[in-house]
C-alpha cells in the first residue's frame, strides 16, 4: 500500500471513530437527569455537558458523569470527570492533526445555528455541528419535542 492510500485509511478510521464515539457520546445526554448540564464555554472553546457513560471499570466513571469536548493543541479530547469525585478526571484523544475546529448549535426557539449554548437556556438545541479541518458533523439530541427548562 503506498503512502497516500495509508494516510487516506488512517484519515477514514480516525473519522469513523470520531463519529461513533460522539454519537454514542450525545445519544447518552439526558435532560430529564438532575443536574443536567449542557452549555458552551464563555470564550466558545469548548462544549460542556453530562452523559450517561454506562458501566465502567472505575465506578466513579460509571453513570452520569461531566463530560468537555476541546482542542488542546492539534487534538480534539473528551475529558469525563467523575460526578462522584471530581478530583478523578480522564482524557480521551477523539481526533488528532486537527487545525480548524469550532462548533455551533441549531436553536429551536431562534430557528438558526448559533456559535454559544448558555447555561440559562430556556430550551434545548435539536443539534449539535461540529467543524473539524472542514468537515462538518452534526448530531441530533436524543429528544421527542424540545423540553422548556424552568
């Protein structure tokens, strides 16, 4: 196999990883939990949510636990900090060589995509598009009708 057909299969998995690892990730956010958190940093850097992470080896990591999506340095991370103990923290590399990267949310309420998710929110957004080296993925949240927050 020469070298650009390996770097071609390399970019292929790295994306489908990426792909099923957020799907997975944002199919397991659930609004109704208590504590429910879903909201874009002041400065736009990052997305900041909980998520049902299922079983785990670590308890502390397993249930509903903090998640981050960033880019820190040339790589998009994923760090899941324990709701347990919040000193317990992992990073997960979702992506690597990554040069461009930034998100935006679909508004129910707005009905457009916008660049910040406040915490004070009012409604839920129904997706979520992320814009990495300039492909554009975008999730769905798990929801039936857009749930009002009070």
């Amino acid at each position: 196999m020469d070298k650009l057909a390996r770097e071609k299969k390399q970019e292929l998995i790295s994306d489908v990883t990426l792909n099923m690892r957020l799907k997975q990730t944002f199919s397991k956010i659930n609004y109704l939990q208590k504590g429910f958190e879903l909201y874009s940093d002041d400065s736009c850097n990052s997305i900041v949510f909980t998520f049902d992470n299922e079983v785990d080896p670590d308890p502390d990591f397993g249930g509903v636990v903090l998640g981050e999506i960033l880019l820190e340095g040339n790589s998009i991370i994923m760090t899941i900090t324990s709701l347990v103990d919040s000193e317990k923290m992992r990073k997960e590399t979702l992506m690597e060589n990554v040069s461009d990267f930034s998100f935006s949310f679909f508004s129910p309420s707005q009905k457009k995509w916008i660049t910040n998710w406040d915490k004070k929110e009012t409604c839920l957004p129904v997706m979520i598009k992320l814009h990495i080296n300039a492909k554009d993925y975008c999730y769905i949240f798990n929801q039936e009708n857009p749930i009002e927050l009070s």
